[in-house]
C-alpha cells in the first residue's frame, strides 16, 4: 500500500504514539492518523503490522514502522542531524539516551501493573511481582526527579532546547500518572517540568486521557507496548 503522506496508527492515550505525533508535529511533517484501539482494532492494525500493536507507522511507500523508537530514529535521520531532536554525539546524546531510558523502562512496568490488574483475577495477582514493577517505577522516577532538579533553571532536560528525553519523559510520566493512577508530589522536580511540558500546544494537541482497555478478547492483553 502507498499513501499521500505517512499514516499513524494509535490513540493519543498511549504515550508511544504521542511522542512519534509530537515529533512529526515538531519537525512539520504532515501525516494522517488512524485513531484505532488495539483492543477493538486488533484486526484493522493487524492488516499493517503483524505485532498488531500500536503505534505503527505506515510510511508513504508502504514501508511499516512497528516500534516508536524506530520510527523516531526514521524521521531524525529524514530531517537531518540539524534538526534532529536527539543530540548526534557525545554526553549530550548519551544523557538524552539515559532519560528516555528511565522513562521507557517506568511506564513499561506501569503497564504491566495495568494489565495484570485489568486482566487478571484479584486472587491470581503476585503481589511481591507488582511490588517489584513498583519499585522499578519509583526508581526510574526519582532518579528523573534527580536530574530535573539538577537541571533547574534550564528549561529543557538536555543543552538548550527541547529533545526527544523531554518529550519521552513528558509522555511517559502522564501516561503513567493516569494509568496508575500515581501522585508526582514525591518527585516534583519532574512534575514541574512535565507540567511545563503538557501546557506547549502541541502536547496538548496530541493529548487524549488514559482509558483503560475492557478485556474484551485475547488480544486485549497486548495493548500499548511498542
């Protein structure tokens, strides 16, 4: 399939698919967007990709990018290193790296608390495998909240303008302050900045509130986890 432009296919209540719009956003690429549910649309995405899973990106050619780091790693590479939204070299790219890192890794446990909860009896949930997932996310959190505050009095986490560690951490911690739910006042340096970040238009362009999947099928369970 080709198309006119790239379509991304996702909810905006998934933090992966937020931060692929917002950079599209940011770097002024057009694109189409396909506000399609994994747990309802399992098999209208499912005809793109074969994870079946969202986001995934359908490129003009009819190329499919199925994981949000990649398709993030496409556009940087489309737009240039000069406008590319990731520091090319250094500690600069390595400190980005790092906060997308600890950010990727506290909402993937996050959804996994999610879904055991959605998914799973009461009686079958291991608590000491949730108490891990949780101190995982407390974790990756205050050492966010760590740099946030050594960062004080900069606007943006890494050098002097907004990369794609801002953008994930952003995302990342709403999606997680939402689906937990989960109360930021233990790391307010990074609620701070995250605040600041979701009052930019474009995040709040591409902004939906987290709503939790109904576990109507099987394949409801591989919800948000590109």
């Amino acid at each position: 399939m080709t198309a006119a432009r790239p379509i991304l296919i996702g909810m905006y209540d998934s933090s992966y698919t937020r931060r692929v719009a917002i950079a599209l956003s940011l770097y002024g690429l057009p694109f189409e967007r396909r506000a399609w549910s994994v747990g309802k649309d399992f098999d209208r995405i499912s005809q793109y990709s074969p994870l079946g899973r969202a986001p995934t990106l359908v490129l003009e050619d009819g190329e499919v990018l199925t994981e949000s780091a990649m398709m993030l790693d496409y556009l940087d590479q489309l737009v240039g290193p000069q406008r590319a939204l990731l520091p090319a070299t250094g500690l600069a790219r390595r400190d980005a790296l790092r906060l997308i890192a600890l950010a990727t890794g506290a909402i993937d446990k996050a959804v996994l608390i999610v879904l055991e909860r959605i998914f799973r009896p009461v009686e079958m949930h291991s608590e000491a495998w949730l108490s891990r997932c949780r101190i995982q996310v407390d974790g990756a959190l205050h050492e966010l909240d760590r740099h946030c505050t050594a960062r004080a009095g900069h606007d943006w986490l890494v050098g002097d303008a907004m990369t794609h560690a801002d953008i994930a951490v952003a995302c990342f911690t709403t999606h997680l302050r939402e689906s937990l739910p989960l109360e930021l006042a233990p790391y307010p340096a990074l609620r701070t900045h995250v605040d600041r970040c979701e009052a930019l238009p474009v995040f709040r362009q591409h902004y939906a509130p987290f709503d939790a999947p109904v576990p109507a099928s099987d394949h409801d369970a591989q919800a948000t986890v590109a």
